[in-house]
C-alpha cells in the first residue's frame, strides 16, 4: 500500500496539502485494518469542482477503453453538473491503483476533510475484492457506448452499489478516531 497525495490546479493550498498527507497515511492504516479487502496503491488528488470533472471524465474513459471524442465531451459536461455537490470520488485505474479526488471546496475544517478521506479508502478497499473492478469496467463501458451490458446486470450494479455506498458511509464513524490522533 502505497499512498500519495498531489494537488491538481490549485494554489495557495500548502497547508491542505501538508494536513493532508498527515491524514492519509493514518486513514489508510485505519481502514486497512477494519474493512476487508487489500489496500491497493492509492493516489489523492485535491482539486476543485472542475479538476475534479476532468479528471475523473480523464480516469473513467481511459479505465473504459476506446471513446468517441462526442461522448467523452457529454460525459465531463455532465460531470461538471455532479461535480460541484460531489466532495471526494474514488475511480480504479487500469494498472490497479486506485484514484481518489478530493473537491477542496467542499471541506472547511479537517475533520470533513478525515470523514471524505476514510469514505472514499472505503471505496479503494472495495475495488480490490473479486468481481468489483470488472463490474465497474463493465457499467462504464456501457455508459461511454463501447459495449452494451444487459439490463440484469444494470441493477445488479446498481444495487451492489448501494450496499458498497452503505457500507462507506456506516465506516465514517473511524474519522473521529483520526481527528482525535491528530489533535
């Protein structure tokens, strides 16, 4: 497991940055420990609303394979509409890490920022179990127009992904035993 934490089109941002990188290497072992699942190699973005559009459009499309230039445009226009309520959002990439994009907007003090951190490594252990990251590549080759997938799977993963999404918000409860650490 190998955390690591950069900035994407921002400035003036060095002591987030700094709290950051403090926050996520306790995070990482915090969840590790009580999620199953392996910890994959994650990387953390702090970005705004639409770094956060671009490059999660950037890291869907590329995770999708092949892409027509008009889809790819309508799917970070819509992106930018979503982006701007979003405060953090975990994407496999194709060599097995995962990236984690944290909307800086959104957070005011560093315990929203430890609950987002702990949500989203909730996700990234969620990737690393078996059948996870070919049902996401699955969805968003659909979404993009490569390949169809039938309407079965289509609420298979929408409902596996509501279990997953239940399952990261009832783990957010550990951000206050990082927040306590770093007091």
């Amino acid at each position: 497991m190998k955390l690591t934490v950069t900035t994407h089109k921002v400035s003036g941002y060095r002591a987030t940055l700094r709290t950051a990188q403090q926050l996520a290497d306790q995070a990482g072992r915090l969840v590790e420990r009580s999620v199953p699942g392996r910890m994959p190699n994650v990387q953390i973005t702090l970005t705004t609303a639409r770094g956060l559009a671009e490059l999660a459009t950037t890291a869907d499309a590329e995770l999708a394979g092949q892409t027509d230039r008009r889809v790819l445009a309508r799917a970070e226009r819509d992106a930018r509409k979503v982006a701007r309520d979003v405060a953090g959002r975990a994407i496999p990439i194709a060599d097995g890490s995962v990236l984690v994009l944290v909307n800086i907007d959104q957070h005011r003090t560093p315990d929203d920022f430890a609950t987002t951190l702990v949500h989203e490594l909730v996700h990234a252990m969620q990737f690393s179990r078996r059948g996870v990251r070919e049902r996401i590549v699955r969805d968003l080759r659909d979404a993009f127009g490569v390949e169809p997938q039938s309407r079965r799977q289509s609420r298979e993963h929408m409902r596996l992904l509501g279990a997953e999404e239940n399952e990261a918000y009832g783990r957010e409860y550990l951000a206050q035993q990082l927040i306590t650490a770093a007091a």
